[in-house]
C-alpha cells in the first residue's frame, strides 16, 4: 500500500491542467451576481459597482484569458458599451413576460421571482461577451443560471426581443439555435441537434424559431436546418426533425385507452 507521500505524488503527477483553476467558476459567478444587482436593484448603486465590476473583470482576464497574444483587457470598455443597450432588450423581456402570463402580479414579480427571466437575463449579459470571442467566463455565467433555473442556454445562442421562458425548469436551448421576436417557450422544451459530433463544431445544429412562435411543454426540436415558421404553435410533447411552414399547429396525439371496469 502507498504511504501518504507517494499518493500525494501520484495525485500531482495527474494534474495536467494548469489552466484548471476553479477561482475562475467562482468569480465568474460572484460578478454575474453583481452584474445583474448593478442592472436591476434599486438600492445598488450603479456607478460604484461599475467600479468593482471593472476590477472583477480584470481578474477574470487574468485567469481566463489564456493567450498571451491576446489583449482580452480591452474587452471591459466595449462591453460596457452594450450594456444599456442589454438592460433595454431586458426591460422588453419582462414587460413580455409580465404581459402574457396572468400569474404575474406586477412587474417587480417578475424581475424578483421568475426563473425564466433570470435565465434569459444572464444570457443576454453573457451573450454579447462570448461575441468578444471571449467564450470560457460567457460559458461560466450561463452554467451560473443553469444551476440556480434548471434552464440551460448557451452563450452562443440568437435570441431576438421580448423573449419568454414560462415555468423554466428543464429547457434546453443550444449553442446555434436562432429564436427571432416575441416567443414564448414553456418548460422541458429543448432546441438541439440531430447529432453531436466535434467536427459539427462549426456547422449550425440547433433549430430556427422565428416569430411570434409558442412552443409548449416537453416540445422537441432538433436539427440546424429545421425551421419553424412565424406564428406557429408546437405542441406539448411534440418531436420535431424538420421544417414546418408559417401559421402552422403542430400536435402530439396521445392514445387513449378506456379501462374495461372491473368485474
């Protein structure tokens, strides 16, 4: 049996990873926490959690951005740049939200308690950094939400405005899905692909939505070359592999069967 030195050893020898550091996970998730008080709070103040923010940031670029030929520290400046432009994409997301669901009793209640909002919310924010070709901490960030939702969006992922995740738990939206304005998804839908393949890496598999599209609970649509047209309604439990056209009803047909009564 190996003492104590030897398994020590073993254990450092199988450390091949020195970019694998797990500060970054953590805070990547502390400033995502405070991106979204800075945007949302009232009680926040904006201009000086821009400044930890800021130094937040630079920590990330420390640990993350791994190529030395990169300057990832000029990222900061032009992504605060988006975020008004991010906030007012939200902003129409929750009137969205607030608008269609007649759970909602104000506003507030959805900015404070809807999963779905938070969701899409950390997307938005992580979406424009994983533009900057900056992938690992948009990535962290959307896994963040994932975690705290049970709603799994990819950073890469097109999403257009006034977007709606109603319930949340369980959906699944990948990394070259596109989803134009005003759609509403419920939970357990998951936009895929029809295969997972590394050398598919760069090649568009996940669906189209375009819009004004409801999709309803447990609908399956795989494919990058599946398109479903504007104003169309999917279904519960739907399994879609291809296109269907504009103005479309497409419907999961259960079988029912009448139990002979017991005699």
């Amino acid at each position: 049996m190996k003492n104590l030195k030897e398994v020590t050893q073993d254990i450092i020898n199988q450390k091949q990873h020195p970019n694998l550091k797990f500060r970054i996970k953590e805070r990547t998730e502390t400033f995502t926490r405070l991106l979204f008080y800075t945007l949302f709070d009232a009680e926040t103040e904006v201009e000086k959690n821009m400044h930890r923010l800021a130094d937040l940031f630079d920590e990330l670029v420390t640990l993350a951005c791994w190529d030395p030929n990169r300057s990832c520290g000029k990222i900061w400046r032009a992504y605060c740049a988006q975020l008004p432009g991010i906030l007012k994409k939200l902003n129409l997301d929750a009137r969205a939200i607030a608008g269609a669901d007649p759970a909602a009793n104000s506003i507030e209640e959805v900015y404070l308690s809807y999963p779905g909002f938070y969701a899409i919310a950390i997307y938005r924010l992580s979406h424009e950094l994983y533009l900057f070709d900056f992938p690992l901490v948009p990535r962290l960030m959307t896994e963040y939400a994932h975690k705290l939702t049970g709603v799994d969006i990819n950073p890469g992922a097109e999403i257009g405005e006034s977007f709606f995740i109603d319930h949340a738990t369980g959906v699944v939206i990948g990394e070259t899905a596109v989803i134009r304005d005003h759609v509403k998804i419920y939970q357990g839908v998951t936009l895929g692909a029809l295969a997972v393949r590394r050398d598919l890496r760069h090649a568009k598999r996940h669906p189209t939505i375009e819009d004004n599209v409801t999709i309803y609970a447990n609908a399956t649509i795989l494919g990058g070359s599946t398109v479903i047209g504007a104003n169309s309604i999917i279904g519960g439990n739907a399994w879609l592999t291809s296109s269907v056209p504009e103005n479309s009803i497409v419907s999961h047909d259960a079988t029912v069967k009448i139990r002979p009564a017991n005699k």
